[in-house]
C-alpha cells in the first residue's frame, strides 16, 4: 500500500488545528516540505515535547511525508529558543542519515510565527500570494503531531488518540495523551479543578482559540489544548465581547492610528490586509463592499485585538463583520497580482511572544506544562464524524455491535473530501449516528 493509502486508512487529519486531512494534502508534488514546530500560541506545550519525546518517529514521518510530495527539502521549524529540543534533533539527524534532506530551521520567537505563511516565509523566504495557500509557492506544511501520525500510519496504527496541554489558571500544568472522543470535562478536571463555575475555558491557545460556551464536548483529533483562566481575567471579558459590543466600541473610539495594519503579520508580508480601514468603514452606511473584500485576507490571529490596539479596540472583529457580509453576498477577494514582497519594515515590527504575553495578562501561567503518565479512561466516548474539513465520515458500525481499538468506524463519503474515524476504545457501539458514534467500553 501507498504512503498516501496508509495516511488516508489511518484518519489523519492536520493535528495543528486547522484539520485538513493530510492524504490530500500529501497527493500535491512540491519543492519544499516544511515541519511546523512553532507552536507559537502562549502556554501550549505539545509539539515541542513531543519532538524532544519522538524524535525519530518524527524526523521518519517528515520524511516520508517529504518524499511522498517530492520534495527536494525538507525543514524542521522550531523556535530557536528550544536549544534542548534542536540538539536532540540535530543529533538524530545525523544518526539516521537523513541530514543530507533535513535540515533544522530556527524560527525567531515572536507571534505568529507558526501561522502557515509566516512559517513558509521564515524557512524559505517565499511569500504566499493572498488568499493563497502554501502549495502555491511549492510548499507543504505538516504539524509535528501530524509527522509521528504519519509514522504510526505507516506502521499500520490509525489516529485514536490526542495530545492535549492544559494551562491557564490552575495547579496542575500538564500535557497529556487521552483517546478521541474523551469527555472534554474529564480532561479539563485534571487541571486539579473540580469546579468551572468561576472559570472560562479557552479551545486552543489564547490567542485564536474561542471560549467555549459549555463544556459537554468531547476530544476531537483537532483539540490541541484548553487554556483555563477566571470568567473575570481581562482576556475572557476581551474575546467574549459581542459582535454588537465590538461594532459600538469601535464606532466611538478608533483614532485611526493605523497600528492595527502596521502590526498585522499579513499586512507585513505584503498583503492588502487593513483593519485600520475596516474600522474607519464601520463609521459610514457603506453600500458597495468591494474595498471591504480585504477583510477575507485576515488569518484570525488576533494581533490586532488583544496587542497592536493602543486603546483596546476590536479591529479583527470590524474585519469579521465585513467577511460575513461579503459570504451572504457571495462575494470573493482576488489577488491584484500573483508575486508578494514583505515590506521593509517587516523586521522592526515583529511582535515578541515574552511582549504578547506580558500584554494578554498570562505572564504569570507562561509555565512548563509536563507531560503526564497519567491514563485517561474514559467509560464512554463519543466520536465526531466532522472532526474535519470536508464531508463528515459516514458511519460504518451500527448500534449493538462490538468493536476493537482501532477499528474503523466510519469511512470517507465517495468523490469526497474528508477523513476516516476509528474506535478509540474496545467496547459496544450505543450510538451511531450523523453526529457521533458512541463506544461504551467493555
Ligand atoms: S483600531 Fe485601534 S489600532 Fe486600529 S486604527 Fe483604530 S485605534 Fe488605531
Ligand atoms: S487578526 Fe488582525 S492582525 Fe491578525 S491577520 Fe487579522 S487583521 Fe491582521
């Protein structure tokens, strides 16, 4: 069987986030494949100790990967700063005699340095057209999560379980494996708090990840960590403000200092990006949303929101509420040319993560978050079927029937984009439906 059947087979999807399954982004032929190692969101601590716990699993996925696109180089991204993780690579790197093909690309520490187009930019000096996407400048990125995916898939094991990290406010720091489908609270209460009344949960990091407005879900293969802070930390009331709040505040209040757009890390990559002007439109009745189509190119980092802003405004959400005008009027951004240049001042504008977190108030939870031996086992999971972009997988199991970990349990709508999802557990299907497949364990 092909890498490529094996990646499909194993239900792998980006484990960064973004969840794009990673067989049809491994079908492209391209020049470089990059290794997102940034891990750039404050407190998340999974991907540069899973380097440092796999290295080899992880350099052999990368470079299956690598191969499999054609790739004629491959480069690990990780920041600088984790001179321990880098060493152990390096060293591993020589070992398995791959250094003619890998090479390790320090990344500087500042935020967003694992945005896909910060990253390819950093390691490869190519800039991503807007509303672009790497493959354009021949470029594939994969997580390092997804790499030792690929490794157990070629070794036959399906994705069925989740690193997660969980930070903020709390006594137990920690990074933890726990199977697909596990109660998100029982995860959460490992933090060593049993109570979430006082407490918001962020999904993911701090800066992109949304508050969740409950806390019955259940562990996707996207979940990357929950960051826990008090409902009444400044960064909580900040990105729980409403779209109407958001739009009253910024009407009154911008100063159209510009430092909104001069900060934004796409703007700097020579991207038409401008909230400063999304802002400024809000003041007006505008009718013809043709200049508003820049809102499209924003990446959602939030740089805008909770740092560049002097006085506090939501410019990220001035480019939210022109990104759902245009979608209702079906209306598309494209590119007044095909080669970006960064800009010059690229390089003296660059947001320092030591700042951003000083600024975002976690200063004092910028801690490291070990992983844990601690097993998690859950009595029942709940499996999504749309853990992923595209269709949702299509159940293959019915209710009553018994199943092994790992075994499929819904498959890939044909002509379809999605992924394949598997038991995360032994046990007895009790649901099987367009949502969920449910497993009580045996
Ligand atoms: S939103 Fe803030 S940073 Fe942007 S132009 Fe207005 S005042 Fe300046
Ligand atoms: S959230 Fe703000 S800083 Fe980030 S890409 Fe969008 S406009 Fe730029």
């Amino acid at each position: 069987m092909s890498l490529l059947d094996m990646v499909k087979e194993a239900g792998i999807i980006g484990a960064g986030g973004a969840g794009f399954p990673t067989h049809a982004k491994l079908a492209s032929k391209a020049d470089y494949i990059l290794l997102n190692g940034a891990e750039c969101e404050p407190l998340l601590r999974v991907d540069q100790q899973l380097m440092e716990m796999f290295p080899d699993e992880i350099i052999k996925g990368f470079e299956a990967a690598g191969k499999q696109v054609n790739a004629t180089k491959a480069i690990i991204g990780i920041k600088g700063k984790h001179k321990e993780v880098i060493k152990v690579l390096q060293e591993r790197i020589e070992e398995l005699k791959v250094g003619d093909y890998i090479e390790i690309g320090a990344l500087p520490d500042i935020y967003p340095a694992g945005d896909e187009q910060v990253l390819v930019y950093e390691l490869t000096g190519r800039v991503v057209p807007e509303a672009g996407i790497p493959i354009q400048v021949g470029c594939v990125v994969i997580n390092s999560e997804t790499a030792l995916n690929i490794y157990h898939a070629s070794l036959g094991k399906p994705v069925t379980e989740k690193y997660i990290t969980l930070a903020g406010d709390i006594p137990n720091r920690l990074t933890v494996k726990v199977p697909v489908g596990t109660p998100i609270i029982d995860v959460l209460r490992l933090s060593g708090i049993e109570n979430f009344e006082d407490y918001a949960v962020i999904d993911g990091g701090p800066m992109m990840g949304p508050v969740m407005n409950n806390l019955n879900g259940y562990v996707t293969k996207k979940n990357k960590g929950f960051v826990i802070l008090k409902k009444n930390h400044p960064l909580i009331r900040k990105k729980t403000a409403s779209m109407v709040q958001a739009k009253r505040i910024n009407r009154a209040s911008c100063e159209q200092c510009r430092m909104c757009t001069d900060l934004c890390p796409r703007f700097l990559l020579g991207h038409d990006t401008l909230p400063h002007k999304m802002m400024r439109s809000l003041s007006y009745d505008v009718k013809d949303l043709e200049g508003q189509k820049v809102a499209q190119l924003c990446c959602q980092c939030n740089l805008c929101e909770v740092f560049s802003c002097p006085i506090g405004l939501y410019p990220k959400s001035a480019n939210n509420y022109y990104r759902e005008k245009l979608a209702e009027l079906n209306m598309r951004y494209k590119p007044t040319k095909e080669v970006f240049e960064v800009r010059t001042a690229r390089e003296h504008r660059l947001v320092p993560s030591k700042r951003l977190i000083a600024r975002i108030g976690l200063r004092d939870f910028d801690k490291p978050a070990p992983m844990t031996e601690i097993t998690v086992k859950p009595e029942v999971v709940h499996i999504a079927t749309r853990q992923h972009v595209g269709a949702p997988a299509v159940p293959a199991v019915k209710v009553g029937e018994h199943v092994q970990e790992g075994q499929l349990i819904g498959t890939i709508p044909e002509e379809s984009l999605g992924a394949a999802i598997h038991a995360s557990i032994s046990g007895t299907v009790t649901e099987s439906g367009n949502d969920y497949i449910a497993i009580r364990r045996d």
